[in-house]
C-alpha cells in the first residue's frame, strides 16, 4: 500500500503523539482506513474561505465567569475510590521526574 | 391504567393521586427490561435502587407533597451520562467500572423532578458510531428485526423505548445520535438547540457539537421530557440563559400557514431508498394539504458537512479522551511493577487496551488533524466552512418555519453489514450532521414502516431556539402517521 496518504511511519508518528500503543496490525489498518477517510474529507479544500473566522461553538457566547469560591462537593475519599491503584490517599503512578 | 400506553403526564398524574404508585410503575417497567433484554442487549446496567427511588417517591405523595411532572416515572438513562452511585462506562472498557461521585446535570433534574432510574443504556463506545455495534458491552439489536442494527450511539435508548423497556429515556446527539436510532427503532427522538440542556457530567466527545436530549414514544413525551431536561447550567459554560418556553402546553398541530423548508441538496443525488422517499413525498404531500406551504430552500454547503464533521468531532474527541491515563479512574493495563515503567509506556499501554477499535481511530484522525502541518488545512478550514454552514442556515430560515428531511437515506441496515468499512459508515450520517454543526434543534418523528417491517422516520430541523415550530410539525406528522405509541411487539 505505497499509494497510501498516511504512511505506517506517519501513523505510528501520531500514535506516539497520541499516547496509543497499537498492534503493528492496527497500525497497518488504519493506514490504510485513515488515507481513505482523509482522502475524502479533503474536498473541504474546494471551499474558498478567505478571511473567515472560524467557529468553534455554534451558539456565540461571551465568557462566562463567575467568583472564584472554594466549594465542596465531593470528598477526596469518594474521588480515590474509583483510582486503579492509590497508596494511602495518593495515586499511585510510575516514576515522573 | 395501561403502562404500556401512558403518557409520562399520565404516569405522573395517576402516581400523584395515587392511582398507580411509582413501585408499581417502578416494577412494571423494570421487570419487562429485565425480561426482554437478553434479546436486544439495550441495557448495560440495571439500578438496583429503583425499588427504593419509587418508594420515596410514594413517601412523598402519601405525605401530601408534589414529587413533580415526571412523579414515579422510569427513565432509562444513556451511559454517556454520569449518575451517582451508578456505574458509568460510555461503554468502554476504559470506563469499565467507573462508579461518578456525582449526577450529571439533566440527570438529576430528572430526579428533582420525580423521575426513577431503572439503569443504564447501551450505545457506542464514546458515542462514537452509528451502529451501536462499537460497544465493548456487545451490540444492540433493533427489536424490529434481531438481525439489523438499532442505530447509533444511543442505539440502546432507542431499541429499549421501541419496546417500552422504559417510559422515556436519555440520549446524546453529536451527529445524529439521537434521532438516527429513534428514527431505525420507530421512537421520537429529539435534540433542542446547542446550549440548551447542559452538558455538564456527560461524558465529553466533541464539546461543541454535543447535544442530550429525550427518546421517547410521542411528540408530547418528548416536548415535557425537553421542558425538564434544558436550562441554565452555571457549569457548563456553554449553557443559555434563555427561557425555557411551555413547549408542552404550546403544541399546536394545525399547519395552516405554516412554511415547511425542503433542502433541494438532499435530494439532488439520488441514492435515497425507494421507501424513504416515498415517506418523504407524502410527509410533505399531507402537511400541504394540512394548509402548509412547502418551500424549496438552499443550503449548498451540507454538501461538505460530513468531512466538517468528521475532521471536527474527531479533533475534539482526540483532545477530550485525552483524559483516559490510567491514573485517577478506569482502567489501567496490569504492570507488575511501576518502578522501572516510562511515563509514556504507562500511558499508551494502558490507552492501547482500554479504548476500542473505532474510538483510537477518531483519537488518531483528531491528532492529525490538529498536528503541525495539517491543522489549517483540517481543523481550521473546517471551522471557517462551519460558520458559512451555519450562515447559510440562517438565510435558509428565513424563508420557512422548518426544515423536513429523511433521517437516514434507508431504514435499519443489518449488524456487521458495515462495521468493516469505517468512511461507509460515516457518510450514513449524511443528513443528521449538520444539524450539530450549525447548533439546530433537531428530530425524528416515527412515520412510515417498510416492507419488510422496519421503522422509517422523517426529521424536522429548526432555527436557533424555535423548538416549538419543530415540535408543532413533529406532532402533525404523529396524527397523520398513526404511529403514535408504536410499541414493538416482533420478540
């Protein structure tokens, strides 16, 4: 599959920056399925946009604040509860720095 | 009083005078799900506390107060949807036992208002799909024929309410996801305007085309089931501080002098059903003669509204589920140590295996989409179409009340017929798209059957906040189809 947009180096480039391990089988499919999908969704391309401002919210709207006040809703029991793996009151992650 | 007919009114009125207590209704429901499930695979939670919600409910009414609108009635709820206490998994195995600590807000002003929550409904992993087949909970069958799909995502609200497993329930619309399944199983579906009903506590997929909304078995179901679910959500910032009308109590079918829009570009390329065209024709033919005027309208940009689509909500969805690390809840892949383990291994591991095969395919068509080099011509280009789109639709609704379309170009396709071919099922969502990209109310009302049995509804769009001219049309549609109440009885 020479012919594909999205090569498996490009593919396995955006699965790092993705933070998604796939199987080199994945990789190979979604080549292949993205190039297609990709090389559809280029006709947008035909659309002459000069000088648009892009939407990126359909309904305008201003910026909404609101005081910064502490408030408790939840407690940090209840939120450690649902941690894959914690160590007393801590999640527990591999080794950061 | 005959719970499978009932009006959620009905329900509601009848617990409030006690005639049916919120138990019963509570139970009759609930042992119907429970007893039909295995065969449609709509449900992936049960509340075991329904029995209990109910009984407060009756508490409630015994000591002479108002539990509200919705009093005792048993709502399905998406599992897009955070509900306290209850496992919420959008069904995916990264979210596989994912228990929120709170209620998401439209769930719990169902509960404020007296609804009980029989459980938690099967869809598309993430919302992500038209099938319901991406479910790392199975896929949902349509209760019309076990061989077809119900429609995606909310693939599971749609098939349980077809069966009335449930007297409303909830779903999300990002592209269709509501009123593609409603119009696949013969249910009213229905999304209002981007901003109205809040999104805070569902789980994220594209922030900015994201939708809730009620499925439900009539127009006037889903017009109180909106009344309950919209209004002004300090936590969402994008919640609109606009007046929740009595759509309700203002329904009025009488279409004389009423403008029905027809998108003169869905129905230039042909490719349309023979059955969902003639449905069209007549849904059009009647209203006419209902004292309606049809006029022909132009919105020449839907043309590109799937590849907007796409490159959008992917984007988005890429950015959201960036979330899913492993480290605060779900699930993360078994290390037998973390001592010796990169950051980055943890993370793309764990990713890896907890998110299914559709839902790494938007996450890694968003991060092309947004990587250097390809942002202006993806994510960006389709932002400055987006808003052309959206203007376009503001000309269109100049000149009608409404837009009427089909839904779906075919009724209920069959399960595993295009689950290989991701791009073919994509542009299934033709139609129901661009609905989200310019922020419309949007729905589907059941009107015909094919056949070969299967459930055909035709869409109404509207403009910004006039869900009423929408809902009016959709309960002109239900009186001339005779569908109203449509329960499937195939199993």
């Amino acid at each position: 599959m020479s012919q594909d947009k999205i090569s498996v180096e490009e593919i396995s480039r955006i699965a790092k920056l993705a933070q998604l391990q796939l199987s080199a089988e994945e990789v190979s499919n979604y080549s292949q399925q993205l190039s297609k999908a990709i090389g559809y969704f280029e006709q947008i391309s035909q659309v002459q946009t000069a000088r648009v401002e892009p939407l990126v919210t359909p309904t305008e709207i201003e910026n909404i604040l609101r005081k910064d006040e502490v408030k408790t809703e939840t407690s940090s029991e209840e939120i450690l509860r649902n941690a894959p793996h914690k160590t007393g009151s801590l999640f527990t992650v591999p080794p950061v720095v | 009083m005959d719970l499978l007919k009932a009006s959620l009114s009905e329900i509601a009125t009848a617990v409030r005078s006690k005639k049916v207590s919120a138990l019963e209704a509570t139970q009759f429901f609930m042992n119907r799900a429970k007893k039909l499930n295995p065969k449609i695979n709509a449900f992936i939670s049960f509340d075991e506390s329904a029995q209990d919600q109910a009984r407060k409910i009756d508490e409630q009414v015994s000591r002479g107060e108002d539990p509200g609108p919705l009093a005792g009635v048993p709502w399905g709820i998406k599992d897009m949807f955070c509900t306290k206490g209850l496992r919420t998994t959008a069904a995916s195995k990264i979210l596989e036992n994912f228990v929120p600590p709170y209620d998401a807000t439209a769930v719990a002003l169902l509960k404020k208002n007296g609804a009980v929550i029989l459980g938690k409904l099967n869809q598309d992993e993430f919302a992500m799909g038209s099938s319901s087949e991406n479910s790392h909970f199975g896929a949902v069958k349509n209760p019309w024929n076990l061989n077809c799909v119900a429609g995606g995502s909310s693939g599971g609200s749609a098939a349980a309410q077809a069966l009335r497993m449930v007297a409303a329930s909830t779903g999300t619309d990002t592209g269709g996801s509501i009123r593609q399944p409603a119009s696949f199983c013969g249910v009213v579906g229905a999304k209002p305007t981007y901003g109205r009903i809040s999104r805070y506590g569902i789980i994220a997929y594209a922030s900015s085309l994201d939708q809730a909304g009620p499925l439900t078995n009539s127009v006037e179901d889903a017009a109180l089931s909106l009344e309950i679910m919209c209004g002004k959500d300090i936590k969402d910032g994008t919640s609109s501080s606009l007046p929740v009308p009595s759509w309700k109590k203002n329904l009025n079918p009488s279409m004389r002098g009423r403008k029905i829009g027809v998108l003169k570009e869905y129905f230039q390329d042909g490719g349309l059903h023979p059955e969902v065209q003639a449905a069209t024709e007549k849904a059009l033919s009647e209203l006419k003669q209902q004292g309606a005027e049809i006029v022909e309208v132009s919105v020449p940009l839907t043309k590109y509204a799937i590849p907007m689509y796409y490159l959008i909500a992917a984007s988005e969805a890429s950015s959201n589920l960036s979330r899913y690390d492993g480290v605060r809840f779900g699930f993360r892949s078994e290390f037998k140590s973390l001592a010796h383990i990169n950051l980055s291994e943890f993370y793309s591991k764990t990713r890896g295996e907890g998110f299914g095969a559709e839902v790494k395919r938007r996450i890694m068509l968003g991060t092309y989409c947004l990587s250097a080099g390809y942002y202006e011509a993806f994510y960006n280009k389709a932002g400055q179409v987006r808003r052309m789109l959206r203007d376009e639709f503001s000309l269109a609704f100049e000149k009608c009340d409404v837009i009427l379309s089909p839904v779906t170009a075919a009724p209920a396709f069959k399960l595993n017929e295009r689950i290989s071919d991701p791009l073919q099922m994509y542009l299934n969502d033709i139609f129901t798209v661009a609905t989200n990209l310019a922020g419309l109310p949007g729905m589907s009302v059941p009107f015909a059957t094919s056949k070969e049995r299967l459930p055909i509804g035709i869409q109404l769009m509207a403009n910004h906040f006039q869900e009423q001219k929408m809902l009016d049309a959709a309960l002109a549609l239900e009186g001339i189809s005779g569908l109203k109440g449509l329960v499937a009885d195939v199993l």
